[in-house]
C-alpha cells in the first residue's frame, strides 16, 4: 500500500474521520499561520509596538 | 408631460429613425435655417467672447487673495505604509502632551483610561493616572452627587461642562472633541501637524480680530487657538528632547492612534489576507483546470444518421 492509499484508508474514506482530519488540520493550520504571520508583523514593525516597549515601564 | 414632448418633438420620435445620430441632431438644430454668412459670424463671435471670458476670469483669479490657505504637505509617518503598525513609544509621549496642554481646552469624550491599558500604558499606570482625575458620580444614598477618584472605566475629563461654556471661555470658537478628530478633518494628521506648527505673522492686509490668530493653514485663515505647541512648552518623562515639531508629531500620532484605535490590527490583517487569499487563489486556479480537463480535452462530433441505418 502506498502512502496515498494508505491516508487515503484511515483518514478519508469515512465521513467521521474525515471531518476529524479536518478539524484537526485546521487547529494546526491556523495556529502556525496566526504564529507565522504576527512574527513576521512584528518583526516588521520592531521596535513600534507596546509589545516591544512595555519591559521599560513594568516594574 | 408625454403631450408636451410630443409638442416639441412632433411626430419625429414616433417614426422609425435609420439614420445615424447627428443627422437626427441636425433635424432638430434651428441652425439650420441662418443665412452662411450670419452663421459664421456668430459662431466667430461666441468663441470671442468666451475666451475672453475666460481670460478675464483667470486674471482676476491670479490677483485675487481669497486662495491664501496653504494644504498640508504629505509627512514620512512612522505608521505610513501599508504595514507599518503605529509607534507605540510616541502615542505615549502624544498622551503626554494632550494631558499637559491640550486638555486645558479641547475634550475627549470618547475616550477611557482603560483604552490606555496595552497600547501605551501598563494596567498600573493608567490606573495611577485615572486616579489622578476628580470624577463626579452618585447620586448616592442620600440622593447627592458626589466626587470620587477616577477609576480605570472612566472617560477623559472635558475641561469645559458643555458646549457654551467652551465657546465663552474661547472667544466665541468651539474647541472640537480631539477624540476623532484626524478622521474628521481633510489632511488628517498631516493637517493636524501643520495646524500646530504653521503659525505665524498675518501677512499685511489680512484683518484679525481680537482674540484671533493667524495661520495658513486654517480654512480662512483666522483662528482662535492660540499657539499651543512650543519648543519645549512640557517634558517629556523618557528624556525626549521636547522641541515644538516632536511634541506635535507625538500629539499627532496620539491623535491617530484615537480616532483609529484598530490601526494596527487592521495593518496585520492585510498581512494575513495578503497570503491567505493567495493561497486561496492558487488552490482555485487548481480546482478549476482540475475539473475543466475532461471538458478542455473532449471533442464533440456531430454526425448525421444517414437514411439508411
């Protein structure tokens, strides 16, 4: 069985596993996205943000 | 209505019109029936006068005094561009400034200690400086009101109790809310800094009256705020050397960060749209050869049944 086949079987064929596959994929999806992008923001913007200057006021 | 443009057109409309627009145009003209010579004439005549017209208008215009107000020229922003989020360091020092100076006349109604919290203050600051306000409350038990200390809840305080109060106090003008302000004047905040910034002497033959002051930027030119913003008018708390065109960049983006509190959210969304939406196009671009093969790669044949078969 190929790999292919195989995803195909266990995660695809059912409706139930497919809709968990896909909920699963989501989380995942977006929590790297979300992560992925608000680096990149704030990589972009260093040093603007209240992110980047709170430690100067918190005691 | 229908009988009167019967009257006008005649039985024109009604008949069946093959011919090409300006024809029909030139059916209608009364230009028609001038003499050649008395056509002409006129037709010179009319390109005369409204040249001239012209001419003697824009010469007037040149002369005239009345366009003295000067636009804002576009300012290099820290949060100009499409993804460049808002200096929080500066709102902060802008708050500074609205405390110090501007409060003394304009209100921001809209605005709450607690929108301070994460942006440019930490919780314990902008409770300390919500406590540092006299709020009245109540009524209590006994039916009176009552001043308290403000709380994290509460809105600026307006230096005026309503609006007559402000116009007798300021020469009749009306400090606006600064709540909303870079959204509800042209120019936005490039405006603004150049309104702080652009005051100086009337030119000669401006007439100012009393208790108004002159700057070009402002619509007519005659204001009656004074000039607020001066080199070193407050002090900043993390050292900033306060001259009048950081104080005014500072209140600025303050300002902004006001009347757009979503600034920067709204900036990494486009982000986050930018390469969502790509990624959704590529896989519709997919999608969309994908089930068009079988159409894109079919013939279709038509082959009459002959009689025999």
């Amino acid at each position: 069985m190929s790999l292919a086949t195989t995803i195909n079987n266990l995660l695809f064929k059912r409706t139930s596993t497919f809709l968990l596959t896909v909920a699963a994929c989501t989380f995942f999806f977006e929590r790297t996205f979300d992560g992925s992008t608000e680096y990149l923001f704030e990589k972009l913007n260093e040093g603007k943000l209240w992110k980047h200057i709170k430690q100067n006021y918190e005691k | 209505m229908a009988a009167s443009v019967g009257r006008i057109c005649g039985a024109k409309l009604l008949k069946r019109n093959t011919t090409n627009v300006i024809t029909q145009i030139s059916s209608f003209s009364t230009v028609r029936e001038w003499a050649g010579n008395n056509r002409k004439l006129l037709t010179s005549l009319g390109i005369v006068a409204g040249g001239a017209g012209a001419l003697i208008f824009a010469l007037d215009q040149s002369v005239k005094a009345s366009e003295l107000e000067l636009h804002a020229p576009e300012y290099p922003w820290s949060h100009s561009g499409y993804l460049a989020s808002l200096d929080h360091a500066s709102i902060r020092r802008g708050y500074e400034v609205y405390k110090n100076v501007c409060a003394a006349c304009h209100s921001m109604r809209f605005m709450c200690y607690r929108n301070l919290v994460g942006v440019s203050h930490t919780e314990d600051e902008a409770k300390a400086e919500a406590a540092e306000v006299q709020v009245m409350d109540g009524p209590n038990e006994l039916g009176e009101m009552f001043e308290r200390p403000g709380k994290l809840s509460d809105h600026f305080p307006s230096p005026y109790p309503n609006e007559q109060a402000a116009r007798a106090a300021n020469n009749g003008a009306f400090p606006p809310d600064l709540t909303y302000i870079v959204s509800a004047r042209h120019g936005a905040e490039d405006y603004i800094f150049s309104l702080l910034t652009g005051y100086c002497d009337a030119p000669a033959g401006v007439q100012l009256r009393e208790g108004q002051y002159y700057n070009p930027y402002f619509t007519g030119g005659a204001t009656s705020m004074a000039q607020a913003i001066y080199d070193e008018v407050i002090e900043y708390e993390d050292g900033t050397p306060a001259y009048a065109s950081q104080l005014a960049k500072d209140i600025c983006t303050f300002l902004k960060w006001a009347a757009e509190p979503e600034h920067d959210q709204r900036k990494q969304m486009l982000l986050k749209s930018f390469f969502m939406f790509s990624f959704l196009c590529i896989i519709s671009f997919y999608y969309k050869r994908h089930k068009w093969t079988v159409l894109k790669s079919r013939k279709i044949e038509f082959r009459p049944k002959s009689k025999k078969c």
